[in-house]
C-alpha cells in the first residue's frame, strides 16, 4: 500500500490518503527465463555477471518452451600459466605467525589447525610432562645483558617456545615472560624444532641470541631416550673413534677425572657440551659424598635467611631454661632439637637433625650461646663451589669449570663432587 500527501509542502504536518489508483507505483521489472540464455549479462546487485554454461536440464527446458539449442558454452576458467600466486604479506608480529596467515588465505578467517593426535601423545601424563626446559642466557657482550638468565621451554605438543626470566633482586631488570608462547622460526625460515635445542647451542629468538647453558634432567633423559644427534651415544663414541685412532687402547678399563676426560676430548674432537655431558652420564660413576659441617650449615642459614626469621633472642632464652646450672653454657642435644621445633625454627627435621648431629660439641653437649650465634651470623663458608639447578660446576684452582652431576637428596642437594671420575668401557 501506498500513501499520497495531500497537503503542500510548506505547511506544518502533514495529511496521507491511501494511493487506490497506484499513481505514485514504481514498475519493477524482474528477470525471467527468457533473459538468461548463455552470453547474456545479468545486473546481481551492482554487479555484472555473464552466463557461461548450464546443465542438461535447463537445455531440456529451453529447447522444450523456446524451442532453442543449447549455445555454445564460454570459456570461463582460467589455464594453469594464467593463474598468479597469492602474495602473502609478512608476518607483523602481532599474534602468532599461523593465525596471521589463516586470515589472508580465506576471505572468512578460520582458525589454524592443529595437529590433535599430536597433542593428545605430547600432552602431560601424570610426570611425565613433555616440556623440555634449557637454562640460557643471553650471547652479548652487553655487561648489562651478561648476568641475565633464562628458562627456555619446549612444549613437544605443538612445537611452541617460551622465553622467561627468572627473578634476580636489585638488578633493575623486570623479570617475568620474555617471550610469548608460540612457533619460533630459524633464521633459514624454518621452524625450531626439539633437536635443535641442546647445551652449548646458540639459538635466534625474535632477533634475541641465546646460549644454552644447561637442561634440567628431564630434557636431558628425554634427549638421550629419543636419539637426539647430540644425545645418541653410539653416534658420539663413533666420532671420537673416527678422531681418535688409539681409542681402542684406552678402551680397557681406564679412570681418568672427568676434567682430564673433557680436556681430552676438546683437544682431539669438535664435541658439543651436550654430547660431552652425555658421555658423563654414560660413564661416570660419583662416589659416596661427604656431608660436612659447612654445607648443612650454609643450607641451614640460607632457609633461614629465606623465610626471614628473627626470633634468636627468645631462642637463646629457652635454650637457657634448659640449663641446670646457671654457670653451665651446655645443653643436651635433644633438648635443642625441642626447643628448636618447638618455637618453629622454619628447618626441616632432617636439616635439623644433621646441623645438631654435625655442629661442635664438649662432652656430647652443644653451646646453646655459640649455636645461636652461628645461626644469626651472615657469614657464609666458601665451599668452592657453584649451585645451579642441581648442576654442579666446581671451580679448580685454575679458575675453569668442572663438569659434574650429582642426584638430589632430601636435605643435602647440594655436594661437592671432589672425586668424580669417569670409567671408560669397551
């Protein structure tokens, strides 16, 4: 229905009569089968369309009511040196470099896809969690950059690396992710994959150069349970035979320190850190460590040290109402396990038990004043030594590094290994 003004157009408001007689009525002209034939162009909502071809049973209706042939069909497809590749413009950054891709390639964007089975295999099973964690730093002469350290993990899911910054306090630096969880291309254009990853590797993230200083042991057992180049021993014993003639003459039984064993291999063959260290894990065997009186000591102050504990003076005066005579200084040892415990000396019991087993003693009884005064004092014994995530590097005299590994227990994770040695086998 259609509506007729029947006032003029300078007045205010307005009176509308239904237009009966359609006088305002715009024509519309539809297309009908007689307009579409082939070679006909056709206006689709602002745009024109050729009819190329049709099918059997629209040439069985134009012949049936119109009495026409089917015409010659245009040819509309396009031959294959003809046809232009897509340009792909660069990856920007933002996001990850697949979903960036995804958009350009259909005009509704669609998630990548990922590999399911992959991810259902490489997901984490109980312990065994299928990320492989290196320990890096930067490779720069920056003094600034020199001490920065990082956790580079390797999720074998999807194939994904992430960059973080542990913690370091007063160095100014904000710690925390470094870089974001996705695919990381080689500077060749290739994507990073597990292999690539290993101990003295230098790797391009995102044009940052990291040295991978070390693996937890996870990433180690895994590497070597897989085969990984720098973790197949067969293929690291058979390039140090093919470097080193007289192998087979070393092969009966000889010890040498792992240090010698390092220097050794250096000199004759062009061995990564990793596959040195996979030779020590191979073949050498530590010996029993001594637990001494500085280490539990160091640990014990250190956890102190960490939890902030400040209650001294109050353990000092239970440990004096422990003594029968007001000139004795000495207390039973069992008696500062009790009191220790009792005001929540935050110690372990085995870290305990072995500080009060190890500290000095006069006749079995320990100085309840000299033993609390070792806890408060911030003086630290030098062991010589350097903790990292349960990888041991001792330094020599000469100042190198020595490689070593030892396994960690309850309350001594920490030991020096003085007389690690390496048993070479045939």
């Amino acid at each position: 229905k259609q509506l007729v003004s029947t006032q003029s157009t300078g007045g205010h408001g307005g009176r509308y009569i239904l237009d009966s007689l359609k006088t305002g009525a715009v024509e519309k002209q539809f297309y009908t089968d007689a307009d579409l034939t082939i070679g006909s162009k056709i206006n689709v909502w602002g745009r024109e369309v050729t009819i190329c071809d049709m099918d059997e049973f629209t040439a069985y209706h134009y012949k049936s009511k119109f009495n026409v042939d089917k015409p010659t069909p245009i040819h509309y497809k396009q031959t294959e040196a003809a046809k232009t590749e897509r340009e792909v413009p660069p990856y920007n950054g933002w996001g990850s470099e697949e979903d960036s891709r995804a958009n350009c390639l259909k005009l509704i964007a669609q998630a990548p896809k990922r590999d399911f089975i992959k991810f259902m295999k490489k997901d984490r099973q109980g312990l065994d969690s299928h990320v492989l964690r290196y320990f890096a730093r930067l490779d720069t002469n920056r003094p600034i950059d020199m001490d920065r350290t990082f956790i580079i993990s390797f999720f074998l899911s999807d194939d994904t690396i992430s960059v973080f910054e542990p913690e370091k306090r007063n160095s100014g630096i904000v710690h925390g992710k470094f870089i974001e969880r996705s695919k990381i291309k080689k500077p060749s254009g290739e994507y990073y994959a597990a292999e690539d990853l290993h101990v003295g590797a230098v790797v391009n993230f995102r044009s940052h150069q990291f040295l991978i200083t070390d693996a937890d042991e996870y990433a180690l057992s895994y590497a070597e349970k897989h085969q990984f180049p720098e973790a197949a021993v067969e293929r690291i014993m058979g390039e140090i035979a093919k470097n080193i003639p007289e192998v087979n003459e070393l092969m009966e039984e000889t010890e040498i320190p792992l240090e010698l064993f390092v220097k050794f291999l250096e000199s004759y063959c062009q061995l990564t850190r990793h596959a040195m260290l996979t030779i020590a894990r191979k073949y050498a065997f530590p010996r029993e460590p001594k637990i001494t009186y500085e280490l539990v000591l160091n640990l014990s102050k250190d956890r102190l040290r960490k939890k902030k504990y400040d209650r001294y003076d109050d353990l000092l005066l239970c440990l004096e109402e422990c003594v029968e005579n007001e000139h004795d200084r000495y207390v039973d040892p069992d008696e500062v396990f009790r009191v220790c415990t009792t005001l929540g000396l935050p110690l372990s019991n085995d870290l305990l038990t072995a500080l009060i087993q190890l500290v000095p003693k006069t006749n079995g009884k320990v100085d309840y004043s000299m033993f609390v005064e070792i806890l408060q004092s911030k003086d630290v014994v030098e062991n010589n030594i350097l903790f990292y995530s349960g990888w041991i590097l001792n330094k020599t005299e000469s100042g190198k590094d020595r490689l070593g590994r030892i396994k960690r227990r309850p309350f001594q994770p920490r030991i020096n290994l003085q007389n690690r040695s390496v048993i070479v086998q045939e």
